[in-house]
C-alpha cells in the first residue's frame, strides 16, 4: 500500500505505509541437521567458490536463524523473491536443491574455465 507526499520541490514521491503493514512470513520454515549447517558454513565461508553458492549457503543460514526473507534480501543486497525461491528448493531438496540445475536454451558459447583463441 502505497501514499503520495509532496516534498516541498514539486516533486511527488511514493512512500510506504507504515502503518498496517508487516512483512510476510514465508511457509518454508528452515530447520538445518548439525551436518547441513557444517556443509552450509563451509561454503559460505569459502572464498574461492563461485559468488552464487557462497550467496546461496548464507541464505539458507540466515533462515534457519529464523530472518524474514525481507531482512535476509537486505542484508545480502539480493531480491527477496530470489531469497524465497533458494529458501523454497532448499526446505524441498534440502542441499542438494542448492545445486545449478540445467538451463533450457541454447548451451554457452564457451565452456565456464575455456580460453578463447586469439
């Protein structure tokens, strides 16, 4: 729900209402096994892994903390629908969910670690 305000330059703005509005909780509550938040630590403490599953791995930790997806998305500087989509395959797959599936389309020109000639 969103109102209007003028601020005093003629422009108007969109501000949230604060007022009767909460974040929503998401169904997928995260309970993580000793082992899962073993592996899930390492990879996100891991700096030589690719960004995406060092990203993923905190997600799922900061679930498991018990954070909103609105509070996890602001804290990684990620969207929450993305948040809630690693949340949801991750309560479903568990760790294997966090895994890049395959791409429908056509394949990459080069292979991830390929040189190009020339």
């Amino acid at each position: 729900m969103y109102s209007y305000c003028e601020n005093g330059g003629g422009r108007v703005e969109s501000t949230r209402r604060e007022v009767g509005w909460m974040p929503r909780e998401s169904p997928f509550v995260i309970k993580l096994s000793t082992e899962e938040r073993r592996v899930l630590g390492e990879r996100a403490r891991k700096y030589t892994s690719p960004y995406f599953n060092v990203v993923r791995a905190k997600m799922i930790l900061l679930a498991a903390d018990g954070l909103s997806n609105d509070e996890i998305a602001t804290r990684l500087d990620v969207g929450r629908d993305v948040v809630s989509q690693w949340r949801k395959r991750f309560f479903e797959k568990r760790l294997p969910g966090l895994e890049e599936g395959p791409r429908s389309g056509r394949p990459r020109a080069f292979p991830p670690g390929g040189r190009r000639a020339g």
